[in-house]
C-alpha cells in the first residue's frame, strides 16, 4: 500500500538554510546539505527547497546546492523557487533534482507545464499553488501570497492537472504560519476532484493536525517547515502516531 | 569491477552514479557499445517517456547491444519498462526482453503514484538481506502486470510487478537510488552479483 509522506521544506536563501531553524546538535545548522542529511536520516520521505534569494547567482548557487545535496542524500528532493523556463529545469535535473516546484512562472505561462510535462514527464513537474480565502472563494495569490489574481483555487489546480502537472503542492495562506492545522476542507476537494497527488502545506503545529490532513483532507503528503526546525515534532513521533491512528506510513 | 551506466539521453542518470559513490564504487556513463559490452556490471536507467526513450535508443543503435548483453543487467523504472515487449505509453514496442506489455494505471487510483511502496513475494537473489515487505520510491504511471518473470510485487490498485528477472537481466520499477539504506542494499547485491546466474532465482 502506498504510505502518506512527511515533506520537511527548507527555505534557501544565497545557498543557506534561513527562517527558524534552531537545530543545536547540527554543527552548522545554516547548511542545507546537513539539514538534509539529518532529515533523511531521520525518516523524512522526502524533501523540499524553496529557494527565495532575489541574487543574479541564484542560478548557479542553486545548481550548485541541488548537485551537493543529491551527492549527499539518498532519498527523493524537489526544488522549487523562481524557475521559470525549460532551461532552468533542465539545469535542475540534471544535478540531480528528482523534481522540480513551480509557482508565478505557471500562472504567468501556463504553456509552461506543457512544455516541461512533454520534455521531462509529469512526475517531476509540481505545481505549487498558494491560495487565500476571499469572500468563501479560494483565490490563488502570487510572489510568496503577496500578488492576488482572479485565478480560483480549484479550476486553476484542474487546468494545472491537465497540462500535465504529476503533483500539487497547496499551501493555503490562511493556515500558514497559524500552527492551527491544515485547510482540510479545501484539501478534500483538492484531492477528490483531481486525479494527482496533492501534497498539503500551511499551519502544521501538532501531530493531529498531520493525521486530520490524511484522514480528512485525504492529502497523500504533508510538508511543514518550523515544527520539524525547531523541533516541536519529531518525524518518528509523528510517525508513530500516524501509525496508529491507522494511517499508513514508511518506518 | 567496471560499472557502466547506459547514457542515451533519457533523465536524471546523476542519482545512481552519486548512489554508487556513495557505496564506494565509480560508475562510467556511456554510450559507447565497447565500454558497456566490458563492464562488469551494467545499469540501464530511464525516466521520462516510453516512446521517445526508444527512438534514442533505436538512433544510437543501443536496442540492439542491450538485449544481447552477457553480464548482470539492471533496469531501473523505465530503464525496466523498456526491457518489456511494448508499452502502453507512446504505443511503443520495447526491447522485447521480458515476456510482459506495460500498461497505464486505471483512473481508480491517483496516477501517478508517487512515493514509497512495499515491495513483496520478494523472490531473488537481488533482495539479499532485504525485508519482506521493505519500502521502495516509485514514481511512475505505467506498470507491468505480474508474470512469470516477476520477482517482488506492489500494490497499488492492483497486484503489480515491481521487479521482474530472466537470466541476466533484472529490472526494478522504483528508485534503489532513492529509497534510503533498503534502497543501497539492493544496489549492493546487484554488485555482488556474478555472471554465473543459474541458481538466482528462488522460487
């Protein structure tokens, strides 16, 4: 049976880890490629980094880090952040990334997911969606939630499925940051109206939250960033209890 | 021992050359049908589209070198869909080397699927010191129905292959690359493998 899976993200800033990452016992807790490897050796199922540097080497200190980190770890990453043409995930790929995110570029050039789907095959092309409540409509929203467009939630993610995307990764900006749980109600008609995986992301505080956002936003995964940052939760915990609330897992 | 990677131009091929590192072993990527008629050991990866790997495979004359190789062999995802008669994906035929058409996964599940799997009905020598039952990455949307020549099954839907082997040839529907110390584990066996593989399969 194929088990739910636990997406640490880690936020990459000019090649380094940034946003509340307080692992004391890592020697260099600014290192992505540490991080990476603490997760993966700690029941990660795979990873996610989203890059926000605004550098002209963004480019190449990204390829750089992608081809660091898939010499280092030995399960699945994504990488995500500004890639917006064929060539940047060309680059990508070829340095090892199992798959690539992307955002603005999708909903700027739709013809994007196309084109990458056709070349490189759905399942590395994930399309992240950030969406915010406005008025009871889900409204996808640009640049890291800050651009609102007219674009809903649910046809866009349909369009997105049918361009070839092989996975959504939907973050909703009402629960991120809250700690409150994840949007599960959106999450549920995410998943039943669409025929991808749909990875759930925004407001993981505590283990319920995960098993709520299986349970009942039938999410196949769940990323979260601070929880597992600063601790709060443990991936084997989180594991663990999942387990027994019958949701299946890899231990 | 001399590991040649088959490069023909399809997908990510830099995860099993960095997992082979990470085992201690260099691995050579080629084309070049000398270098991989001498290796020792040969892994034909894949990732992308069925019919279009195969056009690369046909213009390098590779469809050709591949199935008459005399050494271990490891196909891994599309690398081992390609090994099969035909594929759904493209209407294409393969290098017809397992007895097996591969076809689409039916909308009943969600396609692809994506993520780690158990592997079971484990039933050779590649899966020394693997556990019943052990989970694998798998990404794909194509899959080979169970046959003769199949020796570990998932579950997704329905009862699948997720390995299949016939003489030398082995060929793995997930990622060993990417599927943690389990993953490693099956690489190293494929490397320990010797040529004489009359008595590999368990059955």
């Amino acid at each position: 049976m194929l088990t739910k899976r636990i997406i640490p993200c880690l936020d990459i800033k000019n090649g380094r880890t940034v946003k509340g990452i307080n692992f004391l016992d890592l020697r260099d807790a600014g290192d992505p490629v540490e991080l990476a490897k603490f997760y993966s050796e700690n029941g990660a199922d795979e990873l996610v980094f989203l890059d926000i540097s605004a550098t002209e080497e963004r480019r190449k200190t990204l390829a750089d880090l992608v081809l660091k980190v898939a010499e280092t770890i030995n399960i699945p990453f994504t990488v995500g952040g500004g890639i917006s043409s064929v060539e940047d995930v060309e680059i990508l790929l070829n340095n090892g990334a199992d798959k690539v995110s992307i955002n603005s570029s999708a909903v700027k050039n739709p013809q994007l997911i196309n084109d990458l789907a056709s070349k490189f095959g759905s399942q590395c092309i994930v399309v992240a969606i950030d969406a915010k409540l406005i008025d009871g409509n889900w409204k996808v929203h640009l640049v890291g939630g800050k651009v609102p467009t007219a674009l809903d939630l649910f046809d866009w993610a349909k369009q997105v499925e049918k361009r070839g995307a092989g996975e959504i990764l939907f973050t909703s900006m009402d629960n991120d940051g809250t700690k409150n749980g994840f949007a599960n109600k959106a999450l549920k008609k995410l998943s039943t109206q669409l025929n991808i995986p749909i990875i759930a992301s925004g407001g993981a505080g505590k283990i319920h939250h995960f098993t709520d956002a299986f349970n009942i936003g039938k999410a196949d995964a769940a990323l979260a960033a601070s929880v597992f940052h600063f601790k709060e939760i443990t991936i084997s915990e989180l594991k663990n209890e999942l387990q027994i609330q019958g949701i299946p897992v890899r231990k | 021992m001399k590991i040649v990677i088959v490069n023909y131009g399809a997908g990510n091929i830099q995860s099993i050359k960095f997992a082979l590192n990470r085992l201690g072993v260099e691995a050579i990527l080629t084309d070049d049908e000398t270098k991989i008629r001498s290796a020792d050991k040969v892994i034909f990866p894949g990732v992308g589209e069925a019919s279009s790997a195969m056009q690369k495979l046909k213009a390098s004359g590779l469809d050709k070198v591949i199935p008459t190789l005399k050494q271990p062999v490891l196909g891994i995802c599309l690398g081992m869909q390609l090994l099969c008669n035909t594929s759904e994906e493209g209407n294409t035929k393969g290098l017809g080397f397992f007895d097996v058409g591969v076809v689409k996964f039916s909308n009943s599940v969600k396609v692809p699927q994506i993520g780690w799997n158990q592997i079971q009905n484990l039933k050779s020598n590649l899966f020394e010191a693997v556990s019943e039952n052990e989970n694998m990455y798998l990404v794909h949307s194509y899959y080979a129905p169970l046959c003769k020549e199949t020796i570990a099954s998932s579950e997704y839907g329905l009862q699948y292959s997720s390995a299949l082997q016939k003489d030398n040839f082995y060929g793995v529907q997930f990622h060993p690359e990417k599927s943690s110390t389990a993953g490693e584990q099956i690489l190293k066996n494929f490397l320990n493998l010797t040529s004489n593989i009359s008595n590999q399969i368990k059955r």
